[in-house]
C-alpha cells in the first residue's frame, strides 16, 4: 500500500508536518519497498479557501491507501474518508521515516474524527 | 423609486433611520431590511407578518452510479464544492455558489438539482408600509444569495402594489453592502462624526461611488466628536441631507424599539425635510 | 496559545473601541484586525507598516470584444445577471460576477478571459502596543473569509516566531463569512453587545453561531445605563445560556473623547470607564487562562 506523510522537507528525513491542507508537502511512500516521491503542496498552501480538500485530492490523485499527518480538519476528513483512504496522527516531533516505521509498526492510532475544528475560508 | 440607506461603519444608526423615514415617507412605501445576517428594522416597525417562505439554493446533487469519474465538475468548480476523490464523487454543498457549472458541464447527468437553506424571508404590513425582509440561517456564509432572492419577493409586491422602496442595507462596503444597494436610485449614507464614522464614510463613498447612483448624508449623533466629516461632505461635495443632533432621549427612545421619528417632534420635523430632500436626490433634482 | 476574538454581531456596540483598549492592557500579543471590510483599529493603534502585501483571490470573467460574436451564450447562462450591455457588445459587471468561470469555459468562441481578481492589501506593521497585522479589502470586493482566514495565519506565524503569548483579534460584524472565518478554531469569542432590541436581537444570533461552531463565549455590556431594563434582561439570558458575563460598561463621552484624540481609553483615562475596562481585561486573561501581567 502507498502512504502519504505530510512532510516539511522533501525526503523520508523530512520532518513531519503536523498539518494536512497547508502542510508543506507530501511524501509519498511505498509500505513495502520503502521507495518515496515528493509532491508539493502548493495547491493546498496557496488556495484561497478549501485547502484541506485540494490537499486530499492532491494524495488522493496518488494512489495512497493511508495518510499520515498530525492534524486533519473536517472537510479534509470528509473527502478522505470518501476515497476510502485511513488517516493515522503522528504526534509531536519526527522524521518521515520515523513515522512510517511506527505505521508499520501499528503504533499509529487511526483517527476516527476530524481533531481539528472545522476553518471556513 | 428606491432608497436605500447604508453606511460603511456599522452602528451610526441606518436602522433608525430606515425606520423613520418608512414611518413619515406619505404615499405607498415598502422597507426592506436587506442586512439578512442581523434585521433590525422589525424591531422598530413591528410588522404584521402575513407570509412566509424558505428560501433555498441549487447545489448539486451526486448520483454516482452515473458517474464516470471524467472530473469536468471537479476541474470546472472555482469552490471546491464538488471533487473527485480517488474513484469518489464528493460534495461540499455549503461552498457551492450556485453557479449551475457542474451540472451544464456533466457528460454523464450524473448530476441534479438539490438544494441549500439560505434562511427565511417574511412579508406583511406595519402600519401604512409594507414590510419585506429576510434572515439568514445561522451558520449560513453568504449574504447575497438570499438577498438575491428577497429582491425577487420585492418585485413581485411591487408589481401588485407599486409603490417606493426605502432598503435597510447591512454595514460595510464589501459584496453585501453593494448588493443591497445597487439597484437604487439614490444612496443616503449615514455616519456619525468621529474619526471611525468618518473614516467608513470614505470608504462607502469609494465603494458606492462606480455605482453612479446620487448619495447623500446623514449625520447621526452630530455633536459628539469632531468636524472631520462635515470637512469631508463639503471638500467632496456630498450633500448633507440630514443631522440628528447626540440626544440621549434619542438613544434611550432607541433602546426602548421606538421608532425616533415618532417619539420625538422635533426628531419627526428632521425625517419630514429628510424624506423631502433624499426623494429630490432620487429624482434628480436639486435640493441646495 | 490562545486566540480572543472580540466581536458583537450588531455593529457599532464598541467592539472596536474595547479592542483597542485590550491592545493596551495585554502583554506580549499579536493584535489582528479582521474587520477587513471596514477596518477601524489602525485609527486607534497607528500603525506603520512593515511589510505590505498584494491580496488575489478567486478570479473574474472579462469578454474580449475582439474574440466576441455576440452569440448571447453567456447572458443566458450566468446566474448572476452579471452579463450586461456595453457599446461593444456584451460586457461583463465586475461588481455581479461571482468568478464562477461558467461563461469562460462555454463561451464557443473562447472569447472571455479570466485574470485573478486583485482584492485588496494586508499589512503587518508596528504599534505603540507590539504588532498589528491587518487588511483592507478593496471597495466592493467580496468578503468571503479568505483575507481573515490569511491574516490569522500569519498573525500565528509571526507569534510563534517571536514567542508571544496570546494573538487577539478585532471581529467584523454580523454572522457571515468574515465572522465565521474569525470565529472557527478561535478560543474565545468576547461579545460586546448594547441593552437595546437590536443588540439583543443580534447578541443572540452571534451566541448562537458560536454554539455551532463550538466556541466558547462571553459577553459585555456596554453602554449598559442607557436602558438598565434591557440590561438586566441580557443578564438573564447569560446566566440561562452560560456565557460569562464579564462586565457592564456605562455610555461614556470618554470613549469618543479618547478615539478624536487618538487614544485608546485605558491611555486617555485611569479611572470611570477605563478602570472598568481593565477589570474585564482581568476577566477575559482568567478565561483565556493567561497570567495576569506583572
């Protein structure tokens, strides 16, 4: 399965970025291999509004099966949960990398609910 | 004709002046409180309401067993109202402006009319005026599309009853404020004369202004604060139409949902040479 | 770190005029006008800016003429009546288009463009009381929350940055989209309201909208002399509601003295309304659960 971490940097070193719709990038990860590809988020930082949605169809257009990020806000949530795509918190601070071994490690906890409250605009 | 009383600072009293002028205008009268997300003007005319409707929107409706996941909805929307996600059709029906893109664009029909509540819009009477407003859904965002749909109620009453128009606009100069007050035929800008009021009054004055309609002032609570405005409505040549001078029985006679025009004379006298000159304003004809 | 947002739904109730004085008693803040529609804080805190920034947001149609055949197409197809006539054939009402981009991708002679709308400025600058970031949209420009939800964020960042302890914000009136792009994730929603059918009308249409949006609320009254009753009528709906009520502020010419002098109250006075005003800034810190400045 592919993962998506969203990341500040651009590789599996990066820092996780603790949010979803503005978070700096995506890190698109092969569960098995361990091979990663960047994609930017730009969409998601420089829309006006709906960031969390252009930024879940950003991974969503990637294929991933997961998401992992720190914060997810309502609409985000919605449209990932649509897609059928599972999103787990990181918490605190780490690298990529770290958080892909605590996924498949099955320390990650699935989120049930958006942990945001919802921003318009 | 229509006059529409707006301002760009909240709080220097279009209401109360909305109210008064509906109260003394003579001759067949409708008001209109256009400010959908906090009307006041009921409060002060009391209606007899007769009617009420909802008023809805047209958002799209998903049937995605005909979708084909082609995205023309999801590439076309400038909301983000509606996305293909993954092999999902989604939509966000509270960002949907309600532009009918996605539905005309559908390869599919996969789409349908559904709807949005915006709110409420009432009708009735209040003494010799008609009354007509409209009330936003708490939780709704946007203002324009019900008071779109409220200026649709409007023309249906005046082509019953024709009459004049005196709109209760809401405050500020962004897309509220100037769809209240676009189709007038003559702006009254009310300010209060401190640096605040005259600070919105220019910028009323510059968002109004491409509208091409005639505007004028009113000065409320005139003589708590400074001279700015009275230095601005005369270096611009905005006519001052009218000033209420600061009196706490205004206020109080506000505070009680009085209607000032009728608690006080000397108010009343005010409103009769208000009314006069705001309908010169709107025909056009000079009132120096 | 906590965010205050200062609002009233009704207008003109004092929020402004409260924020100021706020800006003055609180320490080691980022102040943030959201009123970006009208703004009036940076009449009280003048500002000078540091930074100023151009605002695009959302896009709008304009017909090419040269392109044009006149077909009719977009007229009949914009829900906006935005489709008029001009000497050249159709154009296009800035102030009616909604950026919907429906005429632009039917158009069959691909005749209308579709630049990004240029809103308005936002500014981060420096004041007597710390930093300000703050907005002004352009004249008739929509105001759908983007601008707000943009200076909260920076607002946020800079805070972060330079390690302050609380961002309080100056809210617009009514219960739109500027207020709910204010309101969303903020921590405490402080409402001014006045004792007078309109302000009570609308105090309870903004505690109900933080109710949606699950924000914590508390109220003032001001220019609470001016009908008692009415006053102790609000009184009543507070404690029926929960919302905390911080303080009943009397109708004071200071306030208006203060502002033509281009004070905030608390500088232009120590006792009467401005002492009243510090007392409920005590309030607001415990409820924000800030500690009180040294």
């Amino acid at each position: 399965m592919k993962l998506a971490v969203s990341v500040q940097g651009k590789d599996l070193n990066a820092q996780v970025d603790p949010r979803f719709g503005r978070a700096a990038g995506f890190l698109i990860v092969d569960e098995e291999s361990l091979e990663s590809s960047y994609l930017d988020n730009s969409a998601g930082i420089n829309a006006s509004h709906g960031a969390g949605i252009q930024a879940a169809r950003t991974v969503a257009d990637a294929g991933v099966g997961a998401v992992i990020t720190g914060n997810c806000g309502p609409k985000a949530f919605q449209a990932l949960q649509a897609a059928g795509i599972k999103i787990y918190t990181f918490e605190g601070q780490g690298s990529a990398a770290e958080a892909v071994k605590k996924f498949k490690a099955g320390q990650l906890t699935q989120t049930g609910g958006p942990s945001r409250p919802g921003h318009w605009g | 004709m229509v006059i529409a009383v707006a301002s760009g600072k909240g709080g220097t009293g279009k209401t109360t002046v909305a109210a008064s002028l509906a109260s003394v205008w003579g001759g067949p009268i409708t008001a209109v409180d256009l400010d959908v997300e906090e009307p006041n003007l009921h409060l002060f005319l009391k209606p007899v309401i007769s009617g009420r409707a909802t008023a809805e929107m047209e958002v799209p409706l998903a049937d995605e067993s005909r979708c084909n996941l082609c995205r023309a909805c999801s590439d076309l929307c400038q909301f983000k109202a509606i996305s293909v996600m993954g092999d999902v059709l989604l939509t966000f029906p509270e960002m949907c402006h309600g532009c009918g893109g996605c539905l005309a664009v559908c390869p599919e029909k996969a789409l349908s009319p559904g709807v949005r509540e915006l709110g409420e819009i009432s009708w009735g009477r209040a003494d010799r005026a008609g009354f007509l407003m409209g009330r936003l859904r708490v939780g709704e965002a946007m203002s324009p599309p019900l008071m779109r749909a409220v200026k649709v109620r409007l023309a249906e009453i005046q082509a019953r009853e024709p009459g004049d128009v005196i709109i209760d606009a809401p405050p500020g100069v962004s897309c509220p404020a100037v769809n209240a007050v676009m189709d007038s035929d003559a702006i009254l800008l009310v300010t209060e004369p401190t640096p605040f009021g005259f600070y919105d009054l220019k910028l009323a004055r510059e968002a109004f202004e491409p509208l091409g309609r005639p505007m004028g002032v009113v000065v409320n609570r005139a003589g708590l604060g400074d001279r700015s405005v009275h230095d601005y409505c005369q270096e611009s040549g905005l006519p001052i139409l009218a000033e209420i001078g600061f009196d706490r029985r205004v206020a109080e006679a506000y505070s009680k949902g009085l209607i000032v025009a009728e608690a006080l004379p000397e108010v009343r006298q005010t409103f009769l040479e208000l009314a006069d000159r705001a309908r010169g304003l709107a025909q056009g004809t000079a009132d120096a | 770190m906590p965010e205050i947002l200062v609002i009233s739904g009704k207008g003109g109730t004092g929020k402004t005029t409260l924020t100021g004085a706020f800006a003055h008693l609180a320490s080691n803040k980022v102040v943030c006008d959201l009123d970006v529609d009208a703004p009036d804080l940076h009449l009280l805190l003048k500002p000078e800016p540091e930074s100023v920034t151009e605002f695009y947001s959302g896009s709008e149609a304009v017909i090419v003429p040269e392109r044009c055949d006149d077909c009719g197409l977009c007229a009949e197809m914009c829900r906006y009546g935005a489709v008029g006539r001009g000497p050249e054939g159709p154009v296009i009402d800035p102030l009616k288009c909604e950026g919907c981009k429906v005429c632009v991708h039917f158009c069959p002679a691909q005749a209308i463009d579709f630049p990004e709308r240029h809103c308005g400025q936002w500014f981060i600058s420096r004041t007597r009381f710390g930093p300000l970031v703050h907005a002004q949209l352009f004249p008739g420009q929509e105001n759908s929350g983007r601008l707000v939800t943009l200076l909260r964020q920076k607002a946020r960042e800079m805070a972060e940055r330079d390690g302050r302890e609380l961002i309080l914000c100056d809210g617009a009136p009514g219960i739109g989209c500027p207020v709910i792009s204010s309101l969303t994730g903020t921590d405490l929603a402080v409402v001014v309201t006045e004792p007078t059918p309109s302000g009570r009308h609308d105090l309870e249409r903004v505690v109900d909208l933080c109710a949606h949006f699950r924000i914590r609320a508390a109220v003032i009254i001001n220019k609470y002399d001016l009908n008692p009753e009415a006053a102790a009528g609000i009184e009543a709906y507070c404690r029926a509601n929960g919302l905390d009520l911080l303080a009943r502020l009397p109708h004071d010419p200071a306030a208006t003295e203060a502002m033509v002098r281009g004070l905030v109250v608390t500088e232009y006075q120590t006792d009467g309304l401005a002492g009243l005003i510090r007392r409920a800034w005590a309030g607001i810190e415990a409820l924000a659960g800030l500690k009180r400045a040294a």
